[in-house]
C-alpha cells in the first residue's frame, strides 16, 4: 500500500535511512492519506534523540518546538514538519498532558500510547503501512476506538472525549462500544479542560459535514453539562400548538446542519433558541416564547465569552441571533434598511439564519414559502447593482457640508441621520442640491 508523500517528507525519511535511523510518517497524515483525503499537515516519528535531529538537519530550519517531549520542527521548502522521538508518557496529573515522558527505540511503544486506533498508523514507503492496532481495519469498519483501555486514555487527556466527537462525525464514523461507554462514564472530565482547547475540537465539530450528528452524540453522552451547560435545557422541551416539528434542542440541530458551514452562522444556529425555555409560556394551549431572541442573545454573550472566542465573533453571533425574528421582506425599502443596520454580509447571514430557522420547523412544510428568501437575495443583489444609497459613506453629502451650513455637535449626526433615512425610502433623492437644501432646513428648525 503506497502514499503520495511530498517530496520534504521524502527527504526528511532518506536522511534517516542514511545514517541507519528509524523514521516513519505516522498519526493523521496516514489516516487521511488512506481515507483518500488530503493531508492538513505531515508528522514524523524517529528513533533519533532530539539532538540527533537537530544536527541531522543543522542545514535546514530547525525549530525547537518541544524539546521537552521530543519535538523539533524542520522548514524544509517552506513546509514545517514536526518531528517527534519515540516515546513512553509518564503519569498524567492533570488530565491533560503527562508530567514526564521517557524516550524509546520501540515505534510498537510509541504507538500505544496514542488516543485512537485510527491515528496509531505509521507509514514509510520501504515498508508500508504500520498498523500494530488494526487501525486500518477501523478505517474499513467506519469505527472510532480506543488504542487499548478506553478509560485510560481519556484519563489520561481529557480532551480525547472531544476528539473523538469530532473524529466520528468529520469522518461519519460510529463508536467502537467500550470507547462510546467511557466517554459517557468520564465526560465529567470535561470540567478539568481549558476552555480553549475545548473550543477549538468544538469548532470541528460545528463546521463538520455531520454536525448535528456531534451535537446529538454529546448532548447523548452527557458532555454538554460539562462546558455548555445552557443549552441541556433546550433538550425535550417541546413547542407544542405551532409550526414546530421538534423540541428546541431538535429544531437546533436540524438548522445548524442547514446553514452554511461557517463558525458564526452555525453557532448562531446552536444558540438562537437557547432562551426559550426562560420566557416560555402556554397560551390557549400553544407554547409562546416572547422575546426568547433577547434572552438568547444575553446567554450567547456569557456563553461565547466563557468559551474564549474573540471578540469579533462573539458580536457577530450576538446580533444575528437579536435579528433573527426580525420582519424581513423583498421590500426594496426594507432590504435597505436592514443594509444599513447590519451591512450588506450581514444581511446575507440574516437570510441564511432565517431561511434555515423556516426550513427546521417542520419536514412537510411546503417549499413556497422559502421561496421568499430567495426573492430577498435578488432584491439586495438589485440593490447592490444599481448602487442604491444605504450608508453614511454613500450619502452624497458629508458632515462636514452639514457643519457648513451651521449645524453643530449632536445635531450633525441627527441630520446625517435623518437625511440617510430619508434615502433609504426613496433613494432617487441621494442628491447633494437636495440634500443640502433638507438639511438647511433642518439646521433652520432646530
């Protein structure tokens, strides 16, 4: 079984093979190079001490990335290649990294220490693939499964509950038993993992082909207590009396896997509803959920914060799920009044959001209504063709003519204000002798 390997990783491995020094390709640069994808980044293994390697390749750039734990990377035409020394972890304190590691001539021992069968493959192109763990018959079985006991590996780095979240559905594979009962049975430890690197797995996890699959997989296996406790509320809490099929937590899922695969879109999906059960009422027998998008947007606040994500991110999310029931039509004056309040890219993503809040409500809904969405995308399209006014920036008089005409502080924004407004209704006035004279006007009355 040959791979496709650039010819750095070629280079790297014949220096090896020179000096009689074991070195093999191995974790996920195999795996995806087996499952026919291409390969993120190109990892090496070696029975060489870090600084064998570092004067192996004393003429390319080495970085010291990890001596500590055996790694080094080489820049070897412009692509960055971590190298690592065989290993053995130590005892692990914190469920995270081992509190020391002991180097090993042996690829087996080095292998076994690692999270899934999967990712324990090894490769180099005079022998083969490596598979001590029956990874590559995983591979075939569509399986995610622990290198050994389960339970140890997540003890050893929490993380790997998400990890392996995020295996199973970027890849559309199913848990091995013993690997799915132990994440249910050590999720807890979740609660021990920067949310950093939490956030991170989560993301892949988001922005997955089968997204929803690894949301409904950790609301199952209860790992959402343990970093987004919010949104278990949301889980059986039916909307009865309405258009809504599903409970909150199902109407999340089925729009988080219709909307783009876009970190803010889909957290926007994941986090538009999660208020709801705090403002929930029944009236006349049908569940009604007043101003649930204020609510919503309070907990995405606290919630993104919580999680680390910048600040950008955390106001785009915050204001998409604040205008997600906002009235939107194919109006020409409605569209470009929404350009003017959230922008031209936001007013794409509003489409988005609420095309798929439509579509997730119901399987039978009929197609018609969402053709609504479509006439709102060709309508800002005309706008955006025909150049109408719908900013500040496009308005053909400045602040600075308005102060000509005597206007000052606060009143100069109300006028720009109030001029932009005037526009956006009937934009054929986005003219500066007419304009002038309105604000002449004005400045006049005030």
């Amino acid at each position: 079984m040959n791979i496709n390997i650039p010819w750095q990783c070629e280079k790297i491995l014949k220096r090896f093979n020179e000096h009689d020094i074991e070195a093999y390709l191995v974790g996920g640069c195999v795996r995806d190079s087996l499952l026919g994808k291409e390969p993120k980044d190109w990892d090496i293994c070696t029975a060489a001490l870090p600084e064998q390697v570092i004067t192996l390749f004393e003429d390319e750039k080495v970085i010291l990335t990890g001596l500590k734990h055996g790694t080094v990377t080489v820049l070897i035409g412009g692509m960055p290649i971590e190298i690592t020394t065989y290993r053995i972890d130590g005892e692990y304190e914190d469920n995270r990294r081992p509190k020391e590691v002991f180097f090993t001539d042996s690829l087996r021992e080095d292998l076994s220490r690692r999270d899934f069968t999967i990712n324990a493959l090894a490769y180099h192109p005079d022998k083969g693939v490596i598979d001590y763990f029956d990874g590559i018959g995983d591979l075939e079985r569509g399986l995610i499964r622990c290198v050994g006991d389960a339970a140890s590996r997540y003890q050893e780095d929490g993380l790997r509950i998400m990890r392996a979240v995020r295996f199973a559905c970027v890849l559309n594979f199913q848990f091995e038993a013993e690997t799915e009962q132990a994440i249910k049975e050590y999720s807890f430890l979740l609660g021990n993992i920067a949310k950093e690197r939490i956030q991170v797995e989560f993301d892949k996890i988001l922005t997955s082909s089968w997204a929803a699959y690894g949301l409904d997989t950790l609301a199952r296996l209860n790992c959402f207590p343990y970093f987004l406790p919010e949104i278990c509320h949301t889980w059986q809490f039916n909307q009865e009396g309405g258009l809504h099929q599903y409970d909150v937590f199902g109407h999340t899922l089925k729009m988080v896997s219709l909307v783009p695969a876009d970190v803010v879109l889909r957290l926007t999906a994941l986090l538009h509803d999660i208020g709801k059960p705090y403002v929930w009422q029944n009236i006349d027998g049908k569940d009604e959920f007043p101003q649930h998008e204020v609510v919503s947007t309070e907990l995405a606040e606290h919630i993104l914060e919580r999680m680390r994500y910048d600040n950008k991110t955390i106001a785009q999310v915050k204001r998409l799920i604040a205008e997600h029931t906002r009235g939107l039509l194919p109006k020409p004056y409605l569209m470009r009044r929404a350009v003017a309040d959230l922008g031209v890219e936001g007013v794409k993503q509003l489409i988005a959001i609420k095309r798929a809040d439509i579509q997730a409500h119901n399987e039978i809904l009929e197609k018609d209504p969402l053709t609504i969405f479509d006439d709102m995308e060709r309508e800002l399209d005309r706008i955006l063709a025909q150049r109408e006014c719908c900013s500040l920036k496009q308005l053909a008089v400045t602040g600075k003519e308005v102060i000509a005409l005597g206007a000052k502080g606060r009143s100069v924004g109300d006028i720009l204000d109030a001029l932009l407004e005037l526009v956006l209704k009937y934009p054929e006035q986005n003219e500066k002798t007419y304009l002038l004279a309105q604000a002449e006007k004005m400045v006049n009355e005030a």
